[in-house]
C-alpha cells in the first residue's frame, strides 16, 4: 500500500461523505487506504460505517471509547495502525484541501524528505479558513513563539502549528510521541532532526460543524511547549504559577473583604489544592495516570500532601509576616516558591508513580481491548 491516510474526528458526522469522496477522487489510481480514529460523542461512527460500505476503497474506523491525548493521541493511534509506511494527516472537517494530496506525495517522492509540511504561511498558502482577525493573531503568535523555542529543529519549517502534513513512519520513533491536544506535527519535529519539505496550501473555511479550538487547547498547546523545550518540570512550574497567581489573588479579595490574612490564605490554599491537582491530572501527569492507579487514590495522596505542607507554609508566612514584617501577600509568594521542588518530587515519584503489581499488568490487555472497536471496509 502506498498510502494511509489518518483523519482523526471528534463529532463530524456531516463532513465524512464529502471527504471521503474528495479524498478518492484525488487520489485515483494510487493504492491507499483511510483511517479514522474517532472519539465521537454522536453518532460520527455510523456514518463512517456507512460510507465505508460504499467506497471502493479501504475506509477504515478506530473508535475510541476512552479517548486519550486529544486528537494528537487519536494520530498516534493511526500511525500504529496503519498499513503504509507513509501516512498524511488532516483533519475531518475539510479545511485541508484533499486535492492537495497528490502534491504532497510527488513532494515526498523526490526522496530528500522525512516530512512534507503544507503550509499556510508560505508563498501561495493561506490562512483564509481561520475563523476572524483575533484566531489569526493567535495562530501567528502561537508559531513565532514555536519556532523561537526550537530554531534549529523547526529551522525548515514555518508552519508547525498545522494539521495538514505528510509523514514517513519509519522516521518516526512513535514510542517517544507524547501527544497532547492539538499539535502532533509540532510533537514529531521537536524530538528529533527531521527532514522537512513544503507545499503552499489554502486554509479553507469549514464544510460543515463547528471549530473545536478553546481555550482549554490553548493551555494543553502551551504544557506541550513548556514539556517539549524544558522537560515535565517546567509543566508543573507552568501550573503551579498558574495556581500561585490564583491563591494569591483569592487571599487578596478575601483580605480585602475584611478577613483575617491566615484564614484567607488557608481558604486559597484549599481551592487552589484542588484545582492544580486537576490540571496535573490532565495537563502534566497525562501519560502516567494509566500506571499510577484509582484517579481516587491519586487525588487522596496529593491533598493530603498539599494540606500537610500548607500546615507549615502558613505558619512560616506568619512568622514573616509577624516577625520580619514582610507584607502578608509577598510572604504568601514566597513561600509558595519554596514549596514548588518539594511539592513536584513528591508529585512524580509518589503521586504517579508506576504500579508494579501483577493484577494491574493482567488486565492492561483487558484495557486495550476494551479502548475501543475497529471497522474495516
């Protein structure tokens, strides 16, 4: 086979017959086949079915009944099942043009190139299908600041941000992939040198649906930068800034209503406990969850720590506050830097530690066999 082409879906029903029948009129005459990995809530798996039975070619469905890592862990998966060492990516709602594949191909059949980009940014591309002035702005900033980051890997590249790009599996270590949200180009040409080709292409606007992009994407695209540039600690530094910010402007709101500065900390304290565990939980920690145990135990093990080291935190800031005459909020902040390696050691060799135990490597087989169901045409 000489191509697979994975097209992750997340409730794109409306848009699976047109792409598919794009997809085959682009690329006639060549031997390739369409991966779906789907993590749909509607009922996008049916329709996938249905069109498979009517192409004429292989269409292929990974549903994922627990999905995990976002649409970049939905490639990933079709990267291990797909049947050609060449596989392109796009997304299911059209804004990849399909007829752009064949120049991607006769691209990569020059045989100087591990990838091969298509690129809004280049002469020729554009960013015309992004939704307004603000989501272009972001898209433009969001690849300066990629491409400050990584300038050497990233050096042939000007579009790592995109979803649209044509890959040689086997110049890919897939065991080293730590996909998270949106970005698995971005995740492919960061961990090691790659070999990297461009073809201009016109962004599209959408066929039918809605964007999936959010807010909640953004923060999961900039942990994949801090984790790729400086390693997890950096994540958890990136986290543990955001919650020392909102501990802080808490007590700050809570003195300014007239509470006393140790209940108000205490108070911020304990909300904020709770809120980084659970971006820890799906931002940083992502990809040990699965071998660290119960969610519940996690959560029991890192409140009870957090609570503990609160219990001589704000004893300490009182004594600064008392003491030293250091300003209740800064001695707040300070001690709340001091706390962060204590407080990440503890997250990473207890809170998520493996579990080594035979009953949990018995039924991991179990586990993936019940992740998801596949359909082949």
């Amino acid at each position: 086979m000489e191509l697979s082409v994975i097209v992750p879906t997340f409730n794109e029903g409306p848009n699976v017959a047109e792409l598919v029948r794009r997809i085959g009129a682009a690329l006639a005459g060549t031997d390739f086949e369409i991966v779906f990995v789907d993590d749909s809530t509607d009922k996008t798996p049916d329709v996938i079915a249905q069109v498979a039975d009517a192409a004429d070619f292989p269409v292929r469905l990974i549903h994922r009944d627990a999905p995990d890592a976002g649409l970049g862990g939905a490639v990933l998966e079709g990267f291990h099942a797909a049947r050609a060492r060449w596989c392109l990516v796009m997304d299911g709602d059209l804004q990849h043009p399909p007829e752009d594949i064949p120049r991607m191909v006769d691209r990569a059949a020059r045989g100087d190139v591990d990838v091969v980009v298509a690129s809004r940014y280049i002469a020729g591309g554009t960013s015309g299908g992004l939704a307004g002035a603000t989501r272009t702005a972001v898209s433009r900033a969001s690849t300066a600041l990629t491409k400050s980051m990584f300038p050497r890997k990233l050096h042939g590249c000007s579009d790592p941000m995109t979803g649209f790009f044509l890959v040689d599996r086997d110049a890919v270590e897939l065991d080293q992939l730590r996909p998270r949200g949106f970005k698995i180009l971005l995740e492919i040409l960061a961990r090691r040198q790659m070999r990297v080709g461009e073809i201009p292409f016109a962004f599209a606007t959408r066929f039918a649906g809605e964007s999936k992009a959010s807010f909640t994407q953004g923060i999961r695209f900039l942990t994949q930068l801090a984790m790729l540039r400086f390693g997890r600690m950096s994540a958890f530094a990136l986290v543990g800034g955001v919650g020392a910010i909102a501990n802080l402007i808490i007590m700050w709101g809570l003195i300014r209503l007239g509470m006393e500065y140790v209940v108000a900390a205490i108070i911020a304290s304990e909300i904020t406990i709770i809120a980084n565990f659970v971006l820890l939980e799906y931002l940083v920690f992502a990809d040990m969850r699965a071998e660290s145990g119960r969610m519940r135990s996690r959560f029991i093990k890192s409140f009870t720590f957090n609570n503990i080291e609160a219990l001589v935190r704000i004893p300490v800031m009182s004594v600064l506050v008392e003491s030293a005459h250091v300003p209740s909020v800064l001695a707040a902040a300070l001690t709340l830097l001091a706390a962060f390696v204590v407080r990440f050691v503890f997250h990473a060799l207890v809170v998520y530690a493996p579990k080594r135990m035979a009953a949990v490597a018995a039924a991991e087989p179990a586990v993936a066999q019940a992740g998801g169901r596949t359909l082949e045409s």
